[in-house]
C-alpha cells in the first residue's frame, strides 16, 4: 500500500513473533572468484536458518536432462547430503521458462499433507534436452518438522479467536471471516495452525484485513499479520451488476476514443464499443485486457467487482468528470505498466498469464475523502483524493508502484510483515519509480528521479510532497531502521522500505538501467520466497546477477550498493544500545513479570514453537532458565513476587481436554499447581503476592468478569461484586487487592472506578469514581501504599494524567499531569514502590515517522517530580515492568526484533 495520508494500522501480533522477524538471517553471498581456467564454476553455498537444508547454493553445473519439474526434482533427490530434501514432501507450484533459455521451478513444501506457510524450494535451470544443466537452488524448506497434522481445537472456537484480532467490538461485530483451511507455521518442530482473513466491515475497523494464523491444538494465536487484500475503503454497494470483471462482455468490439486527464489535457485511450454504441474504459488491444471502474465515490471491498461500473459515456469522447476522479490516468497509466513489464521484462501482465488489470478509481472511505492507494489482491483501489491531494491514480509511479505488489504476490508472495513486508514495499517503490522515468525519459540524475508520488500534492514542490517516500534519501539498517514491534505498520513494512529500495535504486543509478531492472526482476521472480529478509534479498539480486552473466566487478558494485545500505548479515548486531538484553528474540505478548531480582517471560524457544515460560537473573550470573513444564500447551502472561510464578496455560491433548488454566510454580523449581481451569473462559491480570494469587475470569451467569482470588494457598474463588458491575483490571501486593471497576451509571453512560480491596478485612476500603468527563481509565496498580491509575481527556484530546490514591480512601494526587510536555499518551503503566514508569508517543508523534518519535519510557518518583527517559535506546520501547527502585525491564524493538532488556536507573537526557 501507498502510505500518504494516514498511518499504518495497528495490528495485533497474536503470541507468536512474525517468522520475517524472528528467522535469523542467512549469511551474506560473497561475490564469486573467478574460476580456474578450463574448470567450472565452483559452487557456493549459504546455509539455512532453523533447518539443515542451504538457503542458497549457486555456481552449479550439473547435468539435468528431462522435463524441467522432473529434472529439478531428480536433482533434489540425487543430492541427499547436500539438500536433506524429502522431494515427497515436495508439490510443484510454478514452472517458467524464460525467452533465455532459463527455466525456474519452484515447490512448495508440506508436512503430512498439510502446505507449510512460506517453505518454497526453487531450482534454477538452464539449456534444454541433454545439455539442460542446473545453475543454482535455493528457498525454505524445513527439516525437522514433527506437528501434528489432526485439529483438536473445535472449528468454532479458532474461528472465534481469529475474530478476536479485531479488537474493536463494533468493527468486529459486523467483520467478515474467510477460512483457508490448515497450515503449517515452521519453525522448530512447526505448529498446526488455520488460516483465516479476518476483515473488519465498518469505520471503526478500518477496513482493515488480517491474516490470522490459530493454533489448531493449542487454540492460541500463533502467528498474525497485514492482509495483502486489505481494502483502504469501506464494502461495495448492492446495486444491480453493472460491468464484469475483464470487461469482455459479448459483444464488446476494441475501439479508441479520446478522454482528459486529470489536468484537462487531451489523451488518447484504448476502449470499447458496446453492442448499444456507447463506449467503456475496456482496452482490449492487449493480451490482458485493462478495465477501468468508477467506484462513484464510495467505498470499495475486496474481489473482482461485479457491483460497480465501468467508466463509461455515450460517444468515444469522453467527458471532463472522467479526468477529474482520476479515471484516465488510471486507465492510461495501467497500459503503460503492462507494457514495461512484457517489453522490458518478458512478463505477461500482472499474474504472468495475461490475467485481466482491473482499476477502481474515486474511492472513499465510507464516504469520507481517501488519500490513499492500494493492490487488494485483485485489483487497484485508488482514492479520489482530498484538498491537499489529487487522485491517487495520476502518479503514474503510484500506479507502477501498486500494480507491482501483484507482480510480487504472483511471484514471491512476500508476506506483508517485519523486513520481507518491507521488501515488498521496496520492489514495489523500485519498479514504481523505474517505471516512471523509462516512460517520461527522466534520467537517472534528475534530482526527482528517486521520488515516490512527488506529483500528488496540490500544493508544495516535489520533494515536500514525496516526504519520507523517496529511494535516494541514503537511509541505513543501522542507523535508519525504525524498531516498532509487528503490531505497528506491521512490523515496519512501509517505515523501512526505503532502505531497501535505496540500495536497488543506487544499483540502477550505477549499472545500466534496464540491467538493473532485469536483475532486480530475476531476483524476485526466480529467488525470492516468502519469508526471506534484506540479507535474503541482498543474496538473491546477488544470485540472479551471476544468473544473467554480471562482470566480478558490477557484482561488487551490486554488493556495494547494499553494503552502503548496511544490508549484510549481522547488521542488527551493530546497533548500539544503552540497557543490557536480559533475553534476545523473544516471542511473547504481554508485559515481562519482575520482582525481587528476577524476571519471568513468555517465549518460543525458536521461532514457530510453542510458547513456554522462562525465568532468569536480572543483575546477570545465569542464563534463563524453563519454568512452564513441556506439556505441549501455551503458557504465558505471567506475574511473580520474586519467589514464586502464577499464568495462563492453554491446550489440551483433544476437543474433550482442551482448556485454558491459571497454573502456579516456584521459581526454584518444584510442582506445578493448578488453581482455575475452564474449557471456554479465558482468565486475564494473573497476580502473584506472598501467598496470594489473583486473576480475572468471566461469569456465565452474568457475563461480566469477576475478580479469583486464591488466599494463602487456598483454592480461587470470585469475590462479590454489585449487580451489573465489571472488572477491567486486576493488581496484587501484600494483601491488597485492586482493580477498575466498570458500571453503566444513571445517565446510561460507563462509570469507571479504581477499587482497593483489604483480603483480610473482606472488603473494599477504597473506591475513587472518575468524573464523566474522563473517556478511558487504565488498569490499577498496587504499589508503596497506593492505588494508581491513568485517566485520559474525554474531550476529544490525548491529555493522559497519572493519579495516586490512597489505599485508605483518605485522598488523591496528580503524579503526573497530562497538561505536560512529557505526559503519558496511553494507559501503560509501571511502578516500584519509589517509581513510576510509563510511554511517552504513539509510534507517529507530531506527525512524522523517525526513531526518535517511537514509543519511550520515562520515569518520574512515585510523589512526583520532573519525568527523566528510561533509556536512550532508538527504537520503540513497549511493555515495561518495574523491578525495585528504578530499575526497569521492558520489550526493546531497537535491533529490529523484540529483545527483553533492562536498566538501573534513568538515562536522563538523550
């Protein structure tokens, strides 16, 4: 998607890292020596991560007879040692062969029937008959793989959990499921999962797709990420059909005609005649055929439209309105796209099989003004535009740009998550502009030649208008990476493209042009795969240069070009950070639990695994250790005292044993207890204080959660709550019980209520209503003598204060005010007993993307004082649980992956 007026979507990231993130990288490919004389290539070989299988060898030269498929997969076989290849396990998906003589297989990978998501194994050929030789191989296959392949979660209840991604009640109430069937997560020994497009269908979702991945037998999210079919505007309307979906109806006869574009200008266009005389935007002189739609100013869902027009008028000229929404540019500019990639490139058409280019243009969003674009999996969206932005369709690099990521889902199928999301969005930046400069004859070192949508303002000069958009803008891995976890832009896909199309661009700023382009093409199309990340790429432009017979000298170029770019295996490790990593590449939701010089954390042991629990040192002197038992089920969201661990366990061995528990163990080891277990009610807020233990669950009578308590080892029983009252938060500390409390008051609006409860007198001593005004109440927390909590602004603002009562109820204070320049922007809240911690910026503070508007910690004394940042680590900061004095632990994206860290005290100004 073309990022312009409105940020990413925040996406859940579910309890599994995205596999883009948490794969380790593969090594760098060296550029080749060269070969003795009258000797063949010698081969070079990058091994895999997570699998004993080689992610790339090239410099291959063996002899290959036969079929293509046949031949790549007798190759595969005869080379056990090298591959360690099941060729059973292999499904033939694609077999091209190019205008050179070059034929590419590509398989995709299943264990037990089931497809593993991503796992595509690539053989690369070339010649024909006896003299067919193979040249390289390469992708993702993993060994290793022992999931089962048999559901024991019932259907319905992976169905409910996926829905669940869509956190807004509204939005999900009227969101649409779309079930893939079973796949395999790798990683490991891999996770039964299913697959499902979960789609929100109204404002408050944004019309936002995600794909959804469930754990089959665990009934937990395993894995989450942005929808590639994500539509920027709202549902289709329910009008009668109105055009089809090629635009081919009988009848229809190639015709030309003349239409203004967008700034009134006179422009030829390819269309259609009607059987009736009338005309249509139908370009049918190419092998795929080019349609053209008016979405008439409303919204536009996923699939090919059978509810919308197509762009049409009674004669072949063509009024003005069809240049002001954009309709001729798109339908011109989509002509142009098809053919630069059949003339330049060999491609037919989007799909490679001249499937039908649909464009809908004067989209919205329910209505209101859309500056946006977007490929939802079948076609192009393109907003109308606002006061500040012209149709999204002029930009003919924006048409390039999203026509590309059908290119890309046809070829490599790069999921939209973390570095390979990021790639994505590079090749599409990439081929976008290139695409531009080839048809208007702009050369390389035109300043505007590496700016992305520089022509959509209505108002500003170009450069203003591409902002962050541009690939000459020399941003770094190291240096430029925007840490956010795969909750935010989906793990950066947008916020660090740039970094790897700055690298492509440079790449065709130094060789030839259109080599350039056909190497970059050859990289995606023959060796690019699913999950590969910037280090992957780097090798596979490296790999399809040596494909198409690149000197030593344009591939050290080639790797220069990426070395500039700090794309090279390890780069994470070179960013520097102040706070020491208590635990790298974690997997795990939820906030870490730390008490007493320990801490506790949910993680995967590799990526795609199970979560477990595993506990450690804070001051060092040990490495982690496992604290949940290796059961086969899900443990996580802990809580600890230092001593001793409760959390939330989820699993079972069939549909009759599946259910979800509160369990509890001492750190040092010992039985594991279980003090709540139910098949349906998901507990939450688990807490842990001495002998006390404490959770939230829902009644089924009334629907409404209840506070458990567990008292001095005793079994978990609820405490009484009012009729019609609820309880959002739970927090525990040396035999006071808190939370918020939630009714619907008199004028039928939700009152909020922070609550202290003494165990030992059995019954609330405290309870502090928040005024009306006041839209949203973050969870309580016990700490020092106290009950705090935030309160943020219900007039429309983001003004977050910290208030402090009295356990008593003798009294409240203002921690921290939400009128000052480093209030909290969220309920995210942490505390020691001399303390407070809490997040300082929404991932786009004062409307600009850098590091240094990421999410920060800030810590101010538990009486108050002058805020001071945690840490001066550039990357976001999220989850953060304080420890004794100012000592803090926290969820640190700066490296590009999710390292549990920690620090002493304050790093103060940065």
């Amino acid at each position: 998607m073309h990022q312009r007026s409105r940020t990413p979507k925040a996406l859940g990231a579910g309890l599994a890292a995205v596999l883009s993130l948490g794969l380790a990288a593969p090594a760098a490919l060296a550029v080749p020596a060269a070969p003795a004389a009258d000797t063949d290539p010698v081969p070079t070989l990058v091994d895999g991560q997570e699998t004993a299988t080689p992610q790339l060898v090239t410099g291959l030269h063996e002899s290959a007879p036969g079929s293509p498929a046949d031949a790549a997969r007798a190759h595969l076989a005869a080379h056990p040692e090298r591959y360690r290849i099941d060729p059973g396990q292999l499904a033939e998906v694609a077999a091209e062969r190019g205008a050179d003589g070059r034929s590419t297989v590509r398989f995709q990978q299943y264990h037990g029937g089931v497809p593993v998501l991503g796992a595509q194994y690539l053989v690369h050929l070339t010649g024909d008959g006896a003299g067919q030789r193979v040249e390289s191989v390469g992708g993702k296959y993993f060994t290793g793989l022992t999931a089962p392949t048999t559901a024991t979660v019932p259907a319905a209840v992976l169905r409910d959990l996926a829905l669940g991604e869509i956190k807004d009640p509204g939005a999900r109430a009227g969101a649409t499921v779309e079930d893939h069937g079973a796949v395999v997560v790798p990683g490991g020994a891999g996770r039964l999962a299913r697959h499902f497009t979960v789609r929100a269908a109204d404002p408050a979702g944004g019309g936002q797709a995600r794909e959804v991945y469930v754990d089959a037998n665990l009934g937990v999210v395993a894995l989450v990420h942005d929808s590639r079919s994500s539509a920027p505007a709202g549902t289709t309307g329910t009008g009668a059909a109105k055009g089809t979906a090629t635009g081919a109806a009988a009848g229809v006869e190639p015709a030309t005609g003349t239409a203004p574009d967008f700034f009134g200008r006179p422009v030829k266009v390819d269309i259609g005649r009607l059987p009736d005389g009338s005309y249509q935007f139908s370009d049918l002189t190419r092998p795929a055929a080019v349609t053209t739609y008016d979405a008439a100013g409303e919204g536009v869902g996923p699939g090919l439209p059978t509810d919308l027009a197509v762009v049409h008028a009674p004669g072949p000229d063509f009024p003005a309105a069809t240049g002001t929404v954009g309709a001729t540019d798109a339908h011109v500019n989509a002509g142009i796209v098809y053919d630069f990639y059949r003339d330049r490139l060999g491609r037919d058409g989007l799909d490679g099989k001249a499937g039908p280019i649909i464009s809908v243009v004067n989209a919205t969003a329910w209505g209101e003004p859309l500056a946006n674009a977007s490929w939802d999996g079948s076609k192009m969206v393109y907003g109308g535009g606002n006061d500040k932005f012209r149709p999204f369709s002029v930009a003919l690099d924006v048409v390039g740009h999203e026509m590309t990521h059908g290119v890309v889902e046809n070829t490599a199928g790069l999921l939209m998550a973390g570095q390979t999301g990021a790639m994505d969005e590079a090749l599409a930046d990439y081929f976008g502009n290139a695409i531009e400069v080839t048809a208007r004859g702009i050369p390389m070192t035109d300043p505007k030649a590496g700016l992305l949508g520089e022509n959509l303002c209505r108002t500003g000069t170009p450069e203003a208008c591409a902002g962050s958009r541009r690939l000459d803008n020399h941003r770094t891995t190291v240096d430029d990476y925007l840490g956010v976890p795969t909750d935010v832009d989906s793990g950066g896909v947008h916020l660090n493209s740039t970094i790897f199309s700055g690298a492509l661009w440079d790449i065709r700023r130094t060789l030839d042009p259109l080599t350039a382009d056909r190497v970059v093409y050859r990289a995606l199309a023959a060796y690019l795969t699913p999950l590969d990340d910037f280090v992957a790429g780097r090798n596979a432009v490296l790999a399809a240069g040596q494909d198409l017979g690149l000197s030593r000298a344009q591939l050290r170029t080639v790797a220069g070009a990426f070395d500039a770019h700090g794309i090279r295996a390890g780069w994470q490790s070179r960013i520097g950070a102040d706070s020491r990593t208590l635990l790298r590449g974690i997997t795990g939701t939820g906030a870490p639990a730390v008490a007493a010089g320990r801490w506790v954390m949910a993680s995967a042991e590799r990526p795609g695994a199970t979560e477990a629990l595993y506990t450690g040192p804070i001051t060092g002197g040990g490495g982690p250790t496992r604290l949940s038992p290796e059961d086969g089920r899900a443990h996580g969201y802990p809580a600890t005292d230092g001593t001793s661990a409760a959390w939330i366990s989820l699993g079972g061995q069939g549909q009759d044993s599946w259910k979800m528990e509160v369990l509890t163990r001492s750190l040092a080891g010992g039985p594991v207890r279980t003090l709540y277990s139910s098949p349906s009610r998901l507990p939450a807020d688990v807490r842990v204080s001495g002998g006390d233990i404490a959770f939230r669950a829902s009644d089924p009578s009334v629907n409404l959660n209840r506070v458990f308590l567990s008292h001095d080892g005793g079994p978990a029983v609820p405490l009484p709550l009012p009729a019609g009252h609820d309880v959002l938060s739970v927090t525990l500390k040396d035999g006071v019980l808190g939370w918020t409390e939630r009714w619907v008051g008199d004028q039928g609006t939700d009152v909020y209520a922070p609550t202290v409860y003494s165990i030992a007198l059995g019954k609330v001593t405290a309870q502090y209503v928040v005024p009306a005004s006041k839209a949203k109440v973050g969870p309580a927390l016990l700490t020092g003598g106290r009950l705090l909590w935030t309160e943020t602004s219900g007039d429309g603002g983001r003004r977050t204060s910290i208030r402090s009562g009295a356990v008593d109820g003798s009294g409240v204070t203002d921690v921290v005010s939400g009128d000052g320049p480093n209030a909290p922007s969220n309920g995210t809240l942490t505390a020691s007993d001399r303390a407070v911690t809490y997040q300082v910026g929404t991932d786009e503070q004062r409307g600009e993307w850098s590091n240094a508007a990421l999410p920060k910690l800030w810590q101010v004394p538990l009486a108050g004082g002058t805020p001071e940042r945690v840490s001066c680590n550039r990357g976001g900061q999220y989850r953060p649980a304080a420890e004794q004095g100012t000592r803090v632990v926290w969820v640190d994206a700066t490296a590009g992956r999710s390292d549990l860290v920690v620090r002493d005290r304050p790093a103060g100004g940065c």
